[in-house]
C-alpha cells in the first residue's frame, strides 16, 4: 500500500486508528477455547465487528511466537484474513526486528513478502546496513522505533551523545539511507511533548503511535504537536480495546471503545482541516 491510498483512507473513514492484535489466550472469552484456533476466532470477529472505524490493524508477533507454530498459524491466518477481506486496510508487523544485512533481508521476506504485511517495525540500534534490506521492496513500509512509549526509553533513547539525543540522531541519520521514503517512525503516545522537536526533524514522515489507552497516552496531544498535513499519524490501541469484555459480547464492547476514538480523531481532523 502507498502512502497515499493510506492517508486517502483516513479522510474517507475519519480515522487514524490502528487496533492491536495483541492476543493472550487468558484474556479471550473462555468460549473462544473450544474453538480449533482460538486466536484467529478471536482476532476475525475483532476484525468482523471494527474494520469500519479503523485503518490498521498491528499483530505483535510476540503474543504469536509465545505459542509456537499454532501461534505462527494463527498470524498467517490472520493477515490471510485482512489481505483478502480488507485489502485497502494497513497491516503492521509489530516484530521489532533487525541484524546484519543478509539476516535483515530473510526477516523482510517473511513479513513482507511470505506474510505480504504492508509493514514491520525495526529496531534501529545495529545500524543502516541492517536496516537498507526492509527498505528496498516496494509499496511496504519500515518502521523504525525512534522514541518508544516506555520508561525505558530514558535509558538510552533520550541521551544526549555528541550533543544530541540518541533518538534525534536515528531520525536525522536514517533519512539520507537508501529507500528512506518507505520510512515511518515509532513514537510513544507517551512521549507527546517530545513530538513537535521531532517534527522538526521528520515533517513529512508518518509515525505510529502505541500508548493510547492501557499505557494513559493522551490523543489529543499527540495531535496537536504530531498531525502533520497529510495527517501523518497511526495512533495504535491494543488491550484497550480488545479485552473490553470477556464475554460473548466481546467483540461488539470492542467495536464501541473503537467507536470512541475513532469519534475524538474525526473531531481532531475536522479541526485540522479548518486550520
Ligand atoms: O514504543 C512502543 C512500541 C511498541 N509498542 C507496542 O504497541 C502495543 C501497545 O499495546 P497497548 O495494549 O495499547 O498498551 C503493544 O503491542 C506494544 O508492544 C508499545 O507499546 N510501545
């Protein structure tokens, strides 16, 4: 998908969300266990009940990974699911991988090319050469962590080295590498006073935003330093809107804390468009 079919989808369903498929078989609906694969069932009526109010959906794979070749089963089923239902809907591959080049370039494939995500996230510490392999297919998109949403992120992320802070230097640096246009940025809803310094820095790029909700990221102000005039932001969900309910109605409770965000981003580009 381009950049551009993906903010054509944001103006057509006045969202910005992308929901977490972060499944945990002790948070989903005991019903759903006697089902052959509990997570795909989980994640299709999600998918079912909130594919109208939002733009993208973002599996992490650890909570895959976490169950061996089901969990891997239940991820390719998944993206199978989107793919071929929703094809106009963004995918994310929250894998934060990365390592040299010629394993960089076996990660890329599986996600992009094997599973045929539109995206993976990727950890910038082992440098442009393990990051280059991500950026060189067409129409996906790298998505590099910059300033994660957690308290961690002090430890490294914000020192300041050769007079600047580490995550600055990942953004200004990762820009003159090859393909730097398939480049979207990690940023922490947490982390909102961070974000008009790093618009500075990356006016045109798209960020993703995880923080909102379980983690007490504020949506408003990740729009008001964040938004730029292609919007220019996924702003990702997970736990507060998957596990609304354990009960049968689980995915409708979903649909409705998806419904509420999605109301506070039309409100947000509304006002953006009037500006
Ligand atoms: O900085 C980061 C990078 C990634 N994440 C991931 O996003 C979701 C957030 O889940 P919530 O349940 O909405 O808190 C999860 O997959 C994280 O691993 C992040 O939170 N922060």
């Amino acid at each position: 998908m381009t950049t551009n079919q993906l903010v054509q989808e944001i103006k057509k369903k006045k969202s910005f969300l992308c929901i977490g498929l972060d499944v945990d078989l002790n948070k989903i609906p005991e019903h759903l266990l006697q089902e052959e694969d509990p997570i795909f069932a989980f994640n299709k009526a999600i998918i079912d009940a909130t594919h109208h109010l939002c733009v993208a959906y973002k599996p992490n794979t650890a909570f895959y990974e976490a169950y061996g070749l089901k969990g891997w089963k239940s991820l390719e089923r998944t993206i199978h699911y989107l793919n071929k239902n929703h094809p106009k809907i963004f995918t994310i591959a929250d894998a934060k991988r990365g390592d040299i080049g010629n394993t960089s370039t076996m990660y890329a494939k599986a996600f992009l090319e094997d599973l045929a995500f539109d995206s993976v996230t990727v950890a910038p510490y082992m440098g442009k050469d393990s990051v280059e392999p991500f950026l060189t297919f067409k129409d996906k998109h790298t998505i590099l962590l910059a300033l994660t949403s957690n308290q961690g992120a002090f430890d490294f992320q914000t020192k300041t080295i050769d007079g600047k802070e580490l995550y600055k230097q990942v953004l200004e640096i990762s820009k003159t590498w090859e393909n730097s246009k398939n480049l979207m940025y990690v940023v922490g809803a947490t982390k909102a006073e961070f974000l008009a310094d790093i618009r500075q820095i990356i006016p045109e790029s798209f960020l993703l935003v995880p923080g909102v909700g379980a983690q007490g990221g504020n949506l408003q102000e990740v729009c008001k330093y964040g938004m730029n005039s292609q919007i220019g932001l996924l702003i990702n969900s997970s736990r507060g809107i998957i596990y609304a309910s354990k009960e049968k109605d689980f995915a409708e409770a979903a649909a409705i804390k998806a419904e509420e965000l999605q109301k506070q981003m039309a409100v947000e580009l509304d006002c953006h468009s009037k500006s």
